[in-house]
C-alpha cells in the first residue's frame, strides 16, 4: 500500500506557498482558518450519520485541513514516511506526543493511506453532539481518563483485539494537550500494549504550535503563522523484556526532536 497523498519519503510545505486571499483578508485573525474548519468538521459528521465515513473519507477530509492550515500561513516538515512503510504489511503501535488539534486532524492523511488505524481517545468526545458521530464512525479506543488501571485494561485488551485484525492504533500517552514534554508524565500504555499483542512502535515527535489551543473550546485555537509545523516518524522498535529501555527510547526520540525544533 502506498500513500496517494505524499510520494516521497519527507514532505515540505512548498517555500513559494502563499496563503489564501480569504486569509489575507482577516487582517492577522484566525476567521478564515475557523471557518474552513467547522466546514469540514459538518461535512464529516453530515457523513458520518449517513455512515459514509469510510478510511477514505477520513483520509481525504484530513488531506484538505492540510491543506487549508497550508493556505493559512502554515508550513509543515513532516519526514520518515519511509519509516511506516517499513512496516505497511504489519500493525503497529504509533506513540506521539500531543502538543493540540492538529495532529489529530492531519495524522489521518498520513498514516490511513499506507495501514489501517484508530486512536485512543477520550470517551466524552465519542458521546459529544458534535465530534461523536465522527469519532464513532472511526471505531476508537474509547477512555474515560478518570480510573486509569480501568483505562488501561481496555486499552490492552481492545487494543490487542484491534491489532490481531491487523489494525494499528495511535495513542498519546500524556494526560492532556502540553507543549512540553516531561518524561514523568508520558505514562508506558503504548509499549504495555505493544509488548502484550507483540506488536512494534513507531515513535513519532511532532511540533503542532502552529494550530493553539482555545480557552473557551480547545479545537477553535488562534492560528500562529510564524511556527512552523513539525512532524516525523521514527524507526520500528521491538519490543523486548519489560519494555523499560524501549519506552525510554521513544522520549528521547520525541525531546531531541523537540529539543531541535526549539532552537531553530
């Protein structure tokens, strides 16, 4: 399987690139870029109640919000394409670190394309009005975050079903939305499951700043068009033993990466 949307094995925003006159026209605010979101969003749900938000679907209307944060100023680096097509006949565990909205709404485009995949999320945005029809569609790993051993035993054993069929799963191990990346709170649930389905992992560092998070609804950030968009995928890791040295290679993966962007 190949990715239709990215042929290369890195991917850059094209330098010469220019945003949207609709974008140019809300004189330095979010509008444009809010607006275009919601769209999607309502067409996706629109779908998703028909039952017609297949992989396909999911994968197209994650390319055009793409494509959008594009046409509003950002400019992604997303490298290591080559590193999931390592392992595009088997499923794997995908660990990032989860910095907003963005991530979520792109990895689709990025992954769906090459492998089967869902995410672990947090079950109130399955129940909600608006996102819950989507997410629903998606079949996800559904957590309360309130009990965490209970989370964890449903991501281990419906995670372990959803790998066997061959299924790879996203998940981000920290609490809640962060910039910064502290290593005490980035919990081991991926590797968990992973070593239990005897699955690998794909680390994956992203810097998603670009897209901030609301106060008032996290999803509706302002946008920031002078941060770049950083995204990459890293080798296949097996799992061996208890997992302790692969979970802490997959942190030092992530804060060199975020250690690398920051200075740039």
């Amino acid at each position: 399987m190949h990715n239709n949307y990215f042929h290369e094995k890195d991917y850059h925003t094209p330098v010469n690139h220019k945003r949207i006159i609709w974008d140019r026209l809300s004189l330095g605010t979010s509008i444009y870029f809010k607006f275009k979101y919601v769209q999607i969003l309502f067409a996706n749900r629109k779908l998703a109640l028909k039952n017609q938000y297949d992989t396909f679907q999911w994968a197209k209307s994650s390319y055009n919000i793409l494509e959008y944060v594009e046409d509003c100023g950002g400019k992604f680096h997303i490298t290591g394409f080559d590193n999931i097509e390592k392992v595009k006949d088997e499923p794997v565990v995908f660990i990032s670190n989860h910095m907003g909205t963005l991530e979520t709404m792109v990895f689709p485009c990025l992954i769906a394309p090459i492998k089967d995949v869902t995410f672990v999320v947090k079950e109130s945005l399955t129940t909600n009005k608006c996102f819950g029809p989507i997410m629903r569609a998606r079949n996800p790993i559904a957590v309360s975050r309130h009990n965490s051993r209970h989370d964890l035993l449903k991501v281990l054993n419906e995670g372990k079903e959803k790998l066997s069929q061959g299924i790879s799963i996203v998940i981000f191990p920290q609490s809640t939305r962060t910039l910064e990346m502290v290593p005490e709170k980035f919990n081991s649930m991926g590797i968990k499951l992973a070593q239990k389905s005897g699955v690998k992992v794909i680390p994956v560092a992203i810097k998603t700043d670009f897209w901030a998070n609301g106060k008032l609804i996290k999803d509706l950030g302002y946008t920031r068009r002078k941060e770049p968009i950083y995204i990459k995928f890293g080798e296949p890791i097996e799992i061996k033993g208890s997992g302790k040295e692969e979970h802490q290679l997959v942190i030092d993966f992530i804060q060199k990466n975020l250690d690398e962007w920051n200075k740039k």
